[in-house]
C-alpha cells in the first residue's frame, strides 16, 4: 500500500512538474513573439525617423535661406522694409520649428533604435 502511494505522489509531482514546465514555455513563446512584435515596430518607427529627420533638415536649410533672401531684399527697398523683415522673421521662425521637429525625430529615432536593441536583448536572453 506504501508502494503504491509513494508511486502515486511520484507520479503527481512528475505530472506537475511537466504541466508547469509547459506552461512556462508556452509564456516564453508568447513573449519571443510579442518581442518580436515589438522590436519590428520599433526597426519601423525608428526608421521612418531617420528617413524624415533629413528631409526636415533640408526644409529648414531652405527656409533659412529664403529668411536670408528676405532679409537681403529688406535692406534694398526701404519702402518694403518692414514686410519684408516680417517675412523674415516668419522665415526664421519655422525654420527655427523644423529644425526642433527635425531633432525631435532624431531624439524618436534615437529612442526607438534604443528600445529596439532593448528588446532584441530580451528576446536573445529567451
């Protein structure tokens, strides 16, 4: 009778045993894949940053050179001096903006490419 109740306890703690080391692998897959999941987006957004931070660049080069030719144009017509100055200023101003916008997407880029390898660190412990 012992023998059968030690068997018995043998074969319930082997039962456990098994259910909770598939269960823990079955958390580990759904993790790997929301990993996975996560780190693609973040490859994504991290990339689409950088592409646009330069075009962003780009923009706000141009819109400091307009400012510039403005501002030259002010100085040669004293007449349309004031407008032109404003123009300038509205010129300097978002030139001023995209460029911030321009960082800030560096900085998004940045953070993601961060959260990235973050995640892909993560996802090799797994």
């Amino acid at each position: 009778m012992l023998v059968v109740l030690v068997v018995v306890v043998v074969l319930v703690v082997a039962a456990l045993g098994i259910y909770i080391a598939q269960r823990r692998a079955r958390g580990r897959d759904l993790k790997r894949e929301r990993l996975t999941t996560n780190l693609e987006g973040h490859r994504q957004q991290a990339e689409g940053h950088f592409v646009t931070a330069p075009q962003l660049s780009d923009e706000a080069e141009a819109a400091r050179q307009s400012a510039a030719a403005h501002a030259s144009e002010a100085d040669r017509y004293e007449d349309a001096a004031r407008a032109e100055r404003d123009l300038a200023a509205r010129d300097k101003h978002e030139a001023e903006a995209l460029e911030r916008r321009a960082d800030d997407r560096r900085r998004a880029g940045a953070l993601h490419d961060q959260r990235a390898e973050a995640t892909e660190q993560e996802l090799e412990k797994l």
